[in-house]
C-alpha cells in the first residue's frame, strides 16, 4: 500500500499539551513538521504553545461535556483533510485509600482519565477516519495492575485499557489504528505530588523522562502501514514500582 501521509502535512491532535509529556509531544510533532492543535486548560499555555510554528493551542475544558462536543465539531469543520493523530494524554491522579475517595474524587478522576478521552475520540472519529490515522492513548502501570492507596487512578486506567481495546477492534474496519503506552514512573509535576503524598522520595533522575514517551508516542504513530503497534510497556532502567506499594 502507498504511504500517503508524506504527501500532505500532517495534523496532530494532543491534549494535556501544558504538563510534561504532552508538552514534549508537542514540541517534538512540531519540530518534525506536524500540525498540532494543543489542547490546555490555562491561558498561560495557550501563549506559550502559539508561540511555536505550526502549534495552536485551544483551551478546551475536560470536565465540559457539551464545550468538548463543540470543539470536535469544529475541528472536523476546520479540518477537511483529516487529523492524522489523536494522542489522549491529560490525566489527573488521586492517591489515598478507599475510604478517603469521595464522590468528587471519582468524577473528576473518571470524567478526565475516561469519559474525556472517549468523547475527544468520538467526534473526531470522522476527521481520524479520513486519513486512517492513529489514537494513542498515555495509560500507566496502575492500569496494568493493582496498586495500594491508587484505587480510584488505577480504576480509571483500568477503565482506559478496556475503552481503548474496545476501540481497537471496532475501528480496525475503518483502518484506524489504536494504540496505548503504558509508562512507569515519568518525571513530571503529577509524580512528584503523587510521592509527596504517599510521603515516597521523590528521585526525578531516576524515572523516565517525558521526551521518552513522547518520542515512542511519534514511533507509534509513525509505524509504518503494514503494521499495528497496539500496546508498549516503558519502565525506568531500574524498576522502582516496589516503592510505590506504601
């Protein structure tokens, strides 16, 4: 089959564009030739993503149901040609045991880390379709396994895993390609609330670098079409979950 993605500028689409791997997804799309539409929740971001060619940041609220359903109208609108990459990276964590989890807690976390990633992927489903693109979904270990004092986090990846595999095989008609990483422990500002927290030293030089997963992020998406990269593992060169089971 003729790759015919090169003859036309690719368009990326990445949420939590303003946090540490969705910020390097960005960058590195961009700095490959991508077109990027930077999903973000502060205004601050939005200066900062428009300031680099070929990005532009929107403000879409993830808890926003019906605002989320008219920003993939009008990105299909706007997009004629298609949108070649989704990349579902926002997400949110709550650490604590069951009974601290309240009603609040699991519908934000739920509604971030799920419903928000599925809504994102149906409407642009037409616009991903156009180009029989590719969804990457960022999951974690917590959706791999079952973590102490993570029941609400590892629930709603657990939740992710299942929608994504879902997604997988109902679109595999469409040749639309689903994917998931599934990293450990990242350097970013989310670990590092996570460790204080659970009162776990935070050692940021010793877990994984975001521009990794953003880099397997681009493999993925840049497979060619003969294949379907379904499910990656990353975990720091020295495996440091044990410190996470406090």
């Amino acid at each position: 089959m003729t790759d015919n993605r090169n003859k036309r500028t690719r368009v990326a689409v990445v949420t939590g564009a303003g946090g540490g791997v969705g910020g390097r997804l960005v960058h590195t799309l961009a700095a490959n030739g991508w077109r990027v539409l930077a999903v973000v929740r502060k205004d601050s971001d939005v200066r900062e993503l428009d300031a680099i060619d070929g990005v532009q940041a929107h403000l879409v609220d993830l808890l926003d149901a019906e605002g989320i359903e008219r920003w993939t109208a009008w990105v299909n609108e706007h997009e004629p040609d298609g949108i070649d990459l989704l990349a579902n990276v926002a997400a949110v964590a709550s650490v604590g045991s069951i009974e601290t989890a309240t009603a609040d807690v699991w519908d934000t976390v739920l509604r971030t880390n799920v419903v928000a990633p599925a809504l994102l992927t149906r409407g642009l489903l037409p616009a991903i379709r156009r180009t029989r693109g590719s969804i990457v979904f960022v999951n974690s270990g917590a959706g791999e396994r079952a973590i102490p004092n993570h029941a609400v986090y590892a629930s709603s990846k657990h939740a992710l895993r299942a929608l994504a595999n879902t997604i997988r095989l109902e679109e595999a008609g469409n040749g639309v390609r689903v994917g998931t990483v599934y990293p450990g422990q990242i350097d970013t500002g989310m670990l590092r609330g996570i460790d204080e927290t659970l009162g776990v030293e935070f050692h940021g030089e010793d877990y994984i670098r975001p521009q990794t997963v953003a880099d397997a992020i681009v493999w993925i998406a840049n497979a060619p079409d003969d294949v379907h990269i379904t499910n990656v593992d990353l975990r720091p060169r020295q495996e440091v979950s044990s410190s996470f089971n406090v």
